[in-house]
C-alpha cells in the first residue's frame, strides 16, 4: 500500500503514535509518505540498528508562504496543496489523518480537488474532541470531517463515546489503542544512573509531558511536598517541556522543594529514565489513552493517575497502579506512599504493569488492526443479498 501520514510532528503522543505506526508499516513493506510542516520527532533513526533508515519511508514538509494581506497563516489551504500534491505524484491509495481538525478536514478537501476515491482514514487523539472541537464555531466543521471519512478510530472507549455523544455522529468508529514498541521501551539496567539521581536511595517518581495546564503538573510537585514531610525520602523527575514549566518551577521553589525537584527538559532517551524509577505520576485532568503511561508501564514501572478520561482502561486500578479523583493531591500523595513502602504490593503492581503493556499493547498486536482496516477501506466485501423465494 501506498500510505499518507499527517500529523502534529511533536513532543505529544498523537504525533509519537503516528509516527511510530508509520515506521511499523514500513517495516511491514508497505510506502509510507509522511506530510507535515516539520520532520516527526521520532522519524530519525527509523529502522533498526544494522538499517537505521528505510527506503520506503517518504517526508514531504508542508511548505508555508507569508503573503502580507493574509495576518494568519493558511496552514490548512497549504497541508491540503501537499496532500494533493502528495496523492498525485505518489499515486496514495489513502491518507490516513491523526486529528479531524485540520488534519481530516484537510485530507477530505483533498480527496475532492483530486476527483477520485483515495480513502480517508481518521484517527481522534483526544484533544481534537475534548477540546478544539467543542468550541461552538468548530462543531460542524468537526462532525463533517468525522463523517466524511471512509474509516475512523479513537484512541481509548472513552474517546469513542465522547465523540458519539458530543457530536451525535452516526459514523462507526472504530477503538484502536495507542502501542509502543517493546523493544525500545523495555525495562533496562539503570542502576548507574538511578545512583547519580538518587545518591541517597532516595525514591524516584517520573512524570513526562508537554507541561500544558491540563496535565496538571503542579499536583505532581504538591504531592512530592507532603511525601517529604511524611519523612519518605524522594526526587521528583520532570521530563519534557511546555508552557506551564516556569509556574512548576516557582512552585518547586516556593514549596522547598527545589533540591528535590529535578527538570530534565526533552529527553530522547526515556526507557532509561523510566527503568531507573520507581513510580510514575500522571494526574492530569483530562487524558484520552495516557501514552506516556503506557511507556513507563512497559519498563516494569507502577503507575499512579488520576481517575478521568481513557486513564482507567489502561491503568487497571489495584492492579498495575492505583487510580485516584483527579485533583486530590493528598490521595496522590497517600497512594504513592502505600506503594513505595509494601515491598510486596510494589513488586506485585510492577509485574503486572509490564505484563498488561507487552502482552496487550505491543505494536506487534496493534499494527496489524490498522492494517486490517486499510484492506477493509481499500477492498469493501459487497454487501451479502438475500433472493426473497416463494414456495411453490
């Protein structure tokens, strides 16, 4: 197959994902055209370590012209110009869109200008519909890219039914679940490195994001505060980066904490980090799957999350973490504690966690889902007629 890929090429787990399960296509032999305004963060390197790059992997950047009597950039006109472009030089046979704005819209204004049946496939992250599309001027221009798509998927259940309910869309939609790649994000020997973090066997929490207000750092850094003060020895790792990152830092030095604290910006190393922790805090307030969860757990680490959004399906409360109501800083705290302090119920809730990621998220079990939907896109089984007989 002949396959275009659009996304936001960042930090977040939308563009982690897309890129991700285009290198896996490619693995598999299929083309694929990635087409998008920068190069996919985690496109570098595809392949493996004896062929780091594939042959079969395209980028096509989505060129941006400035023009003084257009104030704002016409990102969607010019993605649509690329996909056009794209679709006609390369001969795709389907675009496959991560977000329905503008990515979706884009594809489904594409497919028009071209005047013939590339196949749109759709996959909603979360904050296409939680978010961008909730607000009043985007809601029928969301349900049209939804519904004019030939194929579509989200993320978690939580995802489905909220753009169900949302947008009273009729569209089958399809649950396909973020996966990782267990040979990267794989528990590994950090013990060097967990002693220059920890030089006093401190315990290690980890929390990677983009630092936007809805992850809800800060909770992170306030539960980190009571943890010390209940004479828990501890360090709080924060990996990534964003808007919120000045106001977490403040936090950390208002509360004392700052010592304690330690902002280790965009890693691209993270199986490292997250081998060398102990624990895992997510407690954002709203999270449609919680890929970086997904990660840690892959590395043998329990998770602690917030109780909101698709965190649930993955985090099975008791068993590979605990789930507590979002914004209760002090249940954070408190579950943190039970879990660093029972040998036997950490060691218990690690094991599980690595099993629940490598044996139901593995990219070797969902890669070929998305596969599985390309082919019924592509070659639709007619529908099954029935001869109405008369008895004699």
């Amino acid at each position: 197959m002949n396959i275009g890929i659009t996304c936001y090429p960042t930090y977040g787990g939308s563009g982690v994902v897309a890129t991700e399960l285009g290198k896996s296509l490619a693995e598999r032999g299929h083309h694929v055209h990635f087409i998008t305004y920068a190069l996919p963060m985690r496109l570098t390197g595809a392949g493996h370590e004896d062929a780091p790059y594939l042959d079969n992997i395209f980028y096509h950047e989505v060129e941006m012209s400035t023009y003084p009597l257009f104030e704002f950039p016409l990102y969607s006109m010019a993605l649509t110009s690329a996909m056009v472009e794209v679709a006609r030089f390369e001969k795709l046979d389907l675009i496959h869109a991560h977000y329905a704005i503008p990515h979706a819209t884009a594809a489904v204004l594409a497919k028009q200008i071209l005047q013939r049946d590339i196949k749109i496939v759709t996959t909603l992250h979360g904050t296409d519909i939680t978010l961008v599309g909730l607000e009043p001027s985007f809601e029928p221009l969301m349900k049209f890219s939804i519904e004019s798509s030939d194929a579509v998927t989200a993320v978690s259940k939580f995802l489905r039914d909220e753009t169900i309910d949302n947008y009273g869309v009729e569209k089958e939609i399809d649950v396909i679940p973020n996966f990782i790649d267990t040979d990267t994000f794989r528990p590994i020997d950090s013990k060097n490195l967990k002693r220059l973090l920890a030089p006093n066997g401190e315990k290690l929490l980890v929390h990677t994001s983009n630092f936007r207000e809805v992850k809800r750092v800060t909770d992170a850094i306030r539960a980190l505060k009571i943890i010390l003060d209940r004479g828990v020895r501890a360090k709080l790792l924060l990996i990534g980066d964003g808007p919120d990152r000045g106001e977490c830092q403040a936090l950390a030095r208002e509360l004392g904490i700052w010592q304690q604290t330690r902002f280790l910006g965009k890693q691209s190393e993270l199986a490292s980090l997250l081998s060398a922790s102990d624990v895992f805090l997510i407690p954002s307030g709203n999270e449609s799957f919680g890929l970086s969860a997904l990660e840690a757990m892959a590395c043998g680490i329990p998770v602690l999350s917030s109780d909101v959004g698709g965190l649930p399906e993955l985090n099975l409360d008791g068993e590979t973490g605990f789930v507590v109501p979002v914004g209760d800083v002090e249940a954070l705290a408190e579950r943190t504690m039970e879990l660093l302090l029972d040998r036997d119920l950490y060691a218990h809730m690690a094991a599980a966690a690595y099993r629940r990621a490598t044996e139901d998220f593995d990219k070797e079990r969902i890669v070929p889902r998305y596969e599985a939907l390309y082919e019924r896109v592509l070659h639709p089984q007619p529908a099954m007629s029935y001869e109405l007989v008369t008895p004699a």
